[in-house]
C-alpha cells in the first residue's frame, strides 16, 4: 500500500494567502515568534495587507486561539502553533544520520480504533517520514536522527530489518518521487522568475508545504538530481531577503 503523500501537481497551483496566512508566514519564521503591531504593519504592507485587514485578522486569530497578545501590543505564536513551526523547522532542516542499510519498522499493536482514530494516527505517522506498507506496518530507512514520540511508542512496536525487496525498488513502490521532484523543480523555477513580494510569499508557503511531504531518504535511495536540498536552501535564502531567520510560512 503507498504512503499518502500530498504531493502537489507539476504545475503548481499557488493557493493566494489570506491576511491570517501572511501574519503566520511572518511569525512562523521568526525565532522567537513574536513581533509587535507596529512591526506587524510595516511587514505586511508589501503583501497587500492594509492596517485595517490586519487588525480584523490579529483580532479573529487571537479569539480562535491562534496568537497570544501581550499588553505591550505584542502578538505571539500559541503553543499549538508553536509546534507548528517546530515541525515546519525539522521539514526546511531535517536531522539525518549516514545510512547502513537498515529500515525503521513499526508495527501498530492496538486494535479497536474507530475512523477518526486511524486517520489521526495515519496523519501522525506520515508527518514522521514513515510509509505505510500494508495495514498495520510502516517503515522508512533509519538515516532520520530522530526519536519517536511517547504517543506512537504507546500503540506501536518498533524495530529494525532488511527487507528482501531492493531498497531503491522499495522505496520508490513507497514514495510518489518522481512526481515529488517535478514539483519541487515547478517550484524553483518559479522561484527564479518571480519578482512581486505577494507572489514570492505565495510561492514559498508552497515550498514549505511541499518540503513537508521529502520522504528525506538517503541519497542512494534518490532518482537522479534529487531537487530536495535545493528548495530548503532557496527557501533559506527567501527567508534571508525578509531580512528574519530561516523559518517557515504558513499553509
């Protein structure tokens, strides 16, 4: 059974960013994310986002949870969004180790899930890198310098092996890598063709999307011309422009 991976068409259809999208590009690329109103407004002028607009958006995040607001008129990430760019950080800058042949396996061990259960675990799954090989059994090559978190290890046994199917076959059979390709190359020519702050904004919120879905394998494992380490680093040269550290838009 293939890994569900979003993976977006060559062609790549550019969703506009809203008001809220800017303003949690802006945050989720800042280290620490929070900025002031005032910095707030001069930042997000480029965008097309006027003060009006952004004080709605700044009002209705705060009200559903999104930013905290201090007394000094300073917006901040909350901490669901604050895991957020965490997870958006690993994407731009996975943490891998060299890879000796070996597979991550894991194993689910409970039983009795309902539907909203399976997709929730299946979405948990998918955002560590892992694949779905049949019902029940997910795995990756073990070059990721990551631990699996408490709530998986709960309901799932992991373990090492080497499966019989060639690792280049496997991984291919696992991961849409072709398709992941065309569209990380749609993206970077993109990229070098665009000049509008909107439209870079647009683009690189993409990117970042995009970037979540690098299954990371190890270069052995890659078609030719791999275009993975090419969009983090021209997205760390987007976030290098806004003049921030390199961080992540939002979706």
């Amino acid at each position: 059974m293939r890994m569900n991976v979003s993976a977006e068409p060559a062609g790549v259809d550019l969703r506009p960013l809203s008001a809220r999208s800017v303003v949690l590009s802006l945050l989720l690329g800042t280290h620490p994310p929070r900025l002031p109103v005032k910095d707030l407004v001069r930042l997000v002028e480029p965008f097309g986002v006027g003060g009006s607009a952004l004080r709605a958006a700044l009002s209705r995040m705060t009200a559903a949870g999104d930013l905290r607001r201090t007394d000094d008129a300073v917006y901040g990430l909350s901490d669901r969004l604050l895991a957020r760019q965490r997870r958006q950080d690993e994407a731009v800058r996975p943490r891998t180790r060299a890879w000796d042949g070996d597979w991550e396996m894991l194993i689910i061990t409970t039983t009795g899930r309902g539907p909203a259960e399976r997709a929730d675990l299946r979405t948990r799954l998918t955002a560590l890198r892992l694949a779905e090989l049949r019902e029940g059994v997910w795995l990756r090559p073990a070059n990721l310098a990551r631990p699996l978190p408490d709530e998986v290890l709960a309901i799932a046994e992991p373990c090492t092996a080497r499966p019989s199917r060639p690792a280049p076959e496997l991984a291919a059979h696992l991961w849409p890598l072709t398709t992941w390709a065309e569209t990380a190359r749609a993206l970077l020519t993109r990229a070098a063709e665009s000049s509008r702050p909107a439209d870079r904004l647009t683009l690189f919120a993409a990117a970042v999307r995009h970037l979540l879905t690098d299954p990371v394998l190890p270069p052995e494992l890659l078609p030719a011309d791999w275009p993975g380490d090419r969009l983090r680093t021209a997205y760390a040269a987007y976030r290098t422009e806004l003049g921030e550290p390199a961080g992540d838009p939002a979706d």
